[in-house]
C-alpha cells in the first residue's frame, strides 16, 4: 500500500536499545515522532526488530521527570509497591535547578570532607553515549579520586571481557557478526539472539539459508533452533564440562591446528594436561549430551574452514563465567579459528553503548582504552592529561559497592541512568544499601525504582534527545542525533555532569557532545583517525582505523595479538559447579534473562505502549510437563522464592525451558526476578550469577 508521508522533517539516528545498533530514520511531525524506519546501516540494513521499530514512545510517557527534585525531611527512602510515579511529591518537592545542583554537589562534597575518596562512589551507564560514560568517569576519578566507578556491564559482560583480556589483550569482539556471511559453521552458546540481537539473528539465519551450520548450545530451547543443525541442550551450569569434552575431542582426534598453536599461542601443553580427564564419554553424564554429539559438533567446528563462536549472559552470568569464556577461547586458538573472514570471537553485546561505555573506562580497574590504573606509567599520563592526582588503586565493582555501603565504607553515590534496586542480585539487600546512603544524587529520565532512594533528583534526557557517539557490539562508532527537545526542564546528561564537575571544583568548558570526544580521541589509541565531523558524515566508523579515509577493520588478530608477547594465552579451566545447587526446599534451577519486547529493567519498555501491550504481565516460564506435576495450568499465580526472597506472579507453559528450571524475566517490578537471584560473584569478573540458584514454585490463589 502507499505510505502516507505527513512529516515535517525525518532525522538520521539510532535505536536506543541493543548492542546490535540499529540506524533508524525518525520521521517528526511538530516535534512529535509519527513513526520509525530501518536505515541501511552497516549492522542492519534496512531492518528493525520490534522494540526499534514501535518501543518509542516511553519518551512521552506523562510519568518523565521534568522538574529537578529534593527529598521532603519526612520521606522514607525507599520504593515500595505503593508509591506513585505520576505523584513522587509523596516524597519529594520541586526544586530550581540552582538549589537542585548545589544541594546534589554539596551533599557529595560533604561526604567527601568527612570520610576523603572512599566514601564515594558512581555508577554510569552503558545506555548514555560515549562522550556521557567519558565525562561521568572523569568527574568521578578527578573530583573524588576515587576509582569507585562502574556501571552495568558488570552484571553483563564482565567475565567475557576479564577472559579475552587475558587471553588475547582485547576486550572487543574479534569478528563482526555480519561475519556470518563467510561462516561455514556457527556455534552459538548461552544466547537467545533471535530475542535478544533481533536483526544480528538475520544474519545468521541468512547464513544458515546459504548452507552454513548453525549448533546451538543452550540448556533452554530458542527460535534459532529452527535454523540449527543441532541443538545441545545442555544441563544448566555445566558449560565447562561440555566445552571442554569438546576441546578433549579435538586434541585426541588430531584436529587441531599445530602451526597456528606454535605461532600464536602459550598455554596448550597445560591445556592438554587439564581436559585429559575431560572425554565426552565422561562428560556425558555431567552435562547431560551423549558423547557421539559432542565429538560430532567438535568435529564440524574444527574441520569447517571457517567457524565462529557468539555468545551471551548464559556463558558470562555465571561464578565461572570466566573459565567459560576461557574455555571458548582455546577452543578458537587450537583450531586457529580466528584472524579469517567469517572466524572468531563474537560476545553479542547487550546493551547499544555497553562496548563504548566500557572503552570510555567507566570501569574501575582502568582508565579509558583498559589502561590499568594500578601501572604507574599509565596513571602519570593522565594525571598529567586530566591536570590532576589520581587513585593509585582499582576500584569496587558494582556488587562489591552494595557491599560497602552495608558495611558503613561508602556513604555518597552519583547514579546516572542505571537503576540498581532492579538489576543487581538480592534486591532486598541492594535496596537496603540506597536506602542507607547518606547522600545519592539520581540522574534519570523516570522515577526509576532506584530513584525513589535518592535525595536529589536530575531530569535528564532521553536517548532521542541528544547527540552523542554509541559504539555497537561489532566496534562500530556510530553517531545518533537529537529528534525532539527534552520535556519541561529535564536538561542533557552532559551538561549536567559538568555542572556538577564545576561546583566540585573541577573547571570544565565543553561546549558539546563534539569537543569531549576530541578529547577522547586525543586519549584513546582506539579511536585514533576518528573524527567527530567523520563520525557525523559516515555514521558509522570501526575502530580501530589505520587512516582518516579508509574504512576501520572489522576482523582482527590475523597477526597475532596485543598481548605482552603477541601470543594468545590459553587458559584451561576445571570444573566449578554453580554456588547453589537445588535441593529438598528448593529443587528447581531459577534462571532469569531478557524477553524480546522488555528491555532489561523495563524502565523504557515497559512505558513503551506497543511493547507493553504484548507483554503487560509478569510471568514465570515452566515445562508443560513440570506444570501438570505441580498440579498447575498455564495462568495460574505462584510463589518463586529462594533463600534471598519471594515474588507472586502468574505461571506460562514453555516447552523450551526444561524440566526442573524456572524462568523469569527481570523487567517487571512487580514480580522482580533480581529478589530472587543469587549474588555470588565470579572470582575473576566480578559477575553475579544471574543463570542459576536454587528456587521453590508453590501454587497460590490469584494475587
Ligand atoms: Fe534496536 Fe537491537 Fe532491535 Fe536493532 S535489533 S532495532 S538495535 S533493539
């Protein structure tokens, strides 16, 4: 049919949600947007998932924040089921932004005087852009000197970043995943990409269409089963145990690739010792997958001239998210699968800057770039850039921090745009911690349920409201641009941020999006030959770039690695069972994740009307099977609980989740998931185990 086009402008852009970075087209009419295209961007030409293509309107959802506010002396910290986000003068009043700024600093300032760097600490986001993540870090190491910042990719990505840091020097995928095209063979393990990387997903579906093979590895079942060559449906934590029968499988049988591991990597004779005990015969019964399976998906993946390897939370998100990562890259690097066309390391990134906000170093074991703060050197460089003396120590990772406000360590927090009491594990514990803080300044576009912990209130702008650099999961920097003013007097995040900078007696003068990131640019090798005038002619640029007119590399380490010997270092890694293991009280594995139209925490989402018309309600996810033993039906309310807490919601009949799982999404505050979860941090990543703990369902009349 014919399009009616009525708009009195369109804006080339971004999507607001996934690591995919989809460039949209927003067609505007008097400020207003009527409606959203595809633009042929590198990651989806032409295409948008649901959530690009109609989750927009939570921008003017009548609960956006547009005055700044101030906690009224009676008002209890805390969110609770009553309170009323149309109506936060329950416990806050209206302020100037004058008072509003001074009040936020001066309460920050206060902590700072009282208890020196320690006391302090921040929690940026991957959903800001990068010139955001750069100025929120600065602020916090140059005003506090503190390295006490760190934002969600720890509850993400951090294991996988911790493994490929050590492994090969680099936290970033090796491969686009438009890589898929050159793919012979494409193991996906612990990611649902046709729900969560919607158009990465159509890639790969492509790839499979044109003879490529597809092997899901995922203790649940999932969409791309349909395009899979197989499915291993492992037991729930035991990827080490399936990674390495494989790794066995390869070693014995001589599949491995002896010229690349002598010219490329350190580690393989220990690697070797270590999966000895490991064959897919004596796995078997570990993980769950008959032994002729593993060695015929270890088989595909080495033999095939070219594989690669994507994966997501149900690799990372666990207190051996590390050693899974560990064990993905050896299998890479003995069969030399990486440095190729249609090869490599691909973790699908979440969120759309959760890779740039990492590199912009809103990370508190480095500066920008990943350079450690502990390397004297390092840190003496920017002293001398940023003009100041800076926290010779790492910082506390976003679970650790929970920890020392509790134990009475830290006292003052700047949180903007993340919303811990929905997202971090334990919530009860989590929420305790805002709730005990002296003094927490929230920068948010909602009453957040972090917000109502908050003393000051910053509304800030949303996504389709300013202009700012977002780097996607396949290392492209991509520029999005504003669509329509903030509303009221909700002002940009960057502007806010230095306010806040000059009345902590830092003297910043940015005029723009544009003049931070020429300084980023002068201070990060990454992202040397791009420019803010390239950014904005091309949109989209990879780093890294050898030269301001040539395209960026999309696939790396054909040449060995940026480690110190230029070797990839294999890791090998045993078995650690999950922490909590069901038992007689609570004989059901809980795991939780994404849905396809509920963006994390639901914060956008579930004020987005379209998307939360098709999924308005909170629900747990069981076997039809499991259900008929509980004596359920499909709609029925049930208790989830676990040693941390309970949520009441309603029960949906799943096939793909196996018997003796639960699953639930984390997105709906009315039943939130993170009560439940179990926050035991992987060693090495600091990463919560989101994918596993002990749970108990019991049937309940309707809430
Ligand atoms: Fe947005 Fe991701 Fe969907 Fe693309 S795939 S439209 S970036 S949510």
């Amino acid at each position: 049919g014919t399009r009616v086009h009525f708009e009195d402008r369109s804006v080339d852009t971004l999507c607001p949600y996934c690591g995919v970075g989809c460039q949209t087209t927003v067609h505007v009419k008097d400020d207003k947007i009527l409606y959203i295209d595809g633009r042929d961007g590198p990651a989806n030409q032409n295409r948008l998932c649901v959530k690009g293509r109609f989750g927009w309107d939570y921008i003017y959802n009548p609960q956006r924040l547009t005055k700044p506010l101030i906690r009224r002396d009676d008002a209890p910290k805390r969110w609770d089921d009553q309170v009323d986000p149309m109506n936060p003068s329950t416990h806050f009043r209206e302020a100037t932004w004058e008072e509003a700024l001074d009040r936020a600093a001066g309460g920050l300032k206060k902590v700072y005087e009282e208890t020196g760097p320690a006391g302090l600490a921040g929690f940026g986001s991957a959903k800001g852009s990068n010139e955001e993540a750069y100025l929120f870090q600065k602020l916090i190491r140059t005003a506090f000197h503190t390295n006490n910042v760190d934002h969600c990719t720890r509850l993400c990505h951090a294991s996988s970043v911790a493994a490929l840091m050590e492994g090969i020097g680099s936290g970033a995928v090796t491969a686009p995943f438009t890589a898929a095209k050159d793919s012979d063979c494409m193991i996906i393990i612990g990611a649902r990409p046709a729900q969560n990387h919607p158009v990465a997903a159509t890639f790969l579906k492509n790839a499979a269409k044109r003879g490529a093979k597809i092997v899901v590895m995922d203790p649940r079942g999932q969409q791309m089963n349909r395009y899979a060559y197989k499915h291993l449906q492992f037991k729930p934590g035991r990827d080490v145990a399936l990674l390495n029968a494989m790794i066995h499988t390869i070693i014995e049988e001589g599949l491995t690739d002896q010229q690349y591991i002598q010219a490329h990597t350190s580690g393989f004779e220990e690697l070797k010792t270590m999966v000895q005990d490991f064959s897919p015969e004596a796995m078997e019964e570990v993980c769950g997958i008959d032994a002729a399976s593993i060695r015929d998906v270890a088989r595909l993946y080495a033999r095939s001239e070219r594989s690669i390897i994507f994966w997501g939370m149900g690799i990372s998100q666990h207190v051996h998210g590390t050693d899974n990562a560990r064990c993905l890259i050896a299998l890479t690097m003995i069969t030399g699968q990486i440095g190729r066309p249609g090869t490599g390391l691909h973790p699908l990134r979440g969120q759309n800057n959760v890779q740039g906000a990492s590199d912009a170093g809103l990370i508190p074991m480095v500066f920008p770039d990943y350079k450690s703060v502990e390397t004297e050197e390092v840190r003496k460089g920017y002293e001398e850039f940023w003009g100041t003396e800076l926290d010779p120590k790492r910082g506390l990772t976003v679970v650790e921090i929970v920890d020392a406000i509790i134990a009475g360590q830290i006292k003052g927090m700047y949180i903007m745009g993340e919303n811990p009491a929905m997202s971090d594990p334990d919530q009860a514990h989590a929420r305790k911690a805002l709730a005990k803080l002296e003094h927490l300044v929230v920068q948010d576009i909602f009453m957040t349920e972090t917000a109502w912990h908050a003393d000051v209130i910053l509304p800030a702008s949303a996504h389709a409201e300013k202009w700012g650099s977002f780097t996607n999961t396949n290392r492209e920097v991509q520029v999005a641009r504003p669509v329509a003013p903030p509303p009221g007097e909700a002002r940009q995040d960057w502007e806010l941020i230095q306010d806040l900078a000059n009345r902590l007696g830092l003297n910043w003068t940015y005029s723009h999006p544009s003049d931070v990131f020429t300084e980023m640019v002068e201070v990060m090798p990454s992202l040397k030959n791009i420019s803010w005038a390239r950014l904005v002619r091309e949109d989209a640029v990879t780093y890294p770039v050898d030269g301001p007119d040539i395209p960026g590399n999309e696939i790396l380490f054909a040449e060995g690695f940026p480690t110190s010997d230029g070797r990839a270092k294999i890791v090998p890694a045993g078995l650690v069972p999950p922490d909590e293991l069901p038992d007689d009280n609570y004989p059901l594995v809980l795991t939780t994740g994404r849905m396809l139209e509920h963006w994390h925490t639901g914060a956008m989402t579930r004020r987005a009307s379209v998307l939360d018309t098709l999924e308005p309600e909170a629900i747990a996810s069981l076997n039809p099977r499991q259900l008929s033993m509980m004596g359920l039906v499909a709609g029925d309310s049930v208790k989830v609980s676990t040693r941390r807490g309970e949520i009441a919601l309603a029960v949906r009949a799943d096939r793909d989740v196996p018997e003796g799982m639960v699953f639930i999404p984390f997105c709906f505050n009315e039943a939130a998931a993170n009560m439940l979860t179990n926050p035991q941090l992987d060693p090495f990543g600091k990463i919560p185990e989101f994918k596993f703990c002990a749970a108990k369902v019991e049937k309940i009349e309707a809430f």
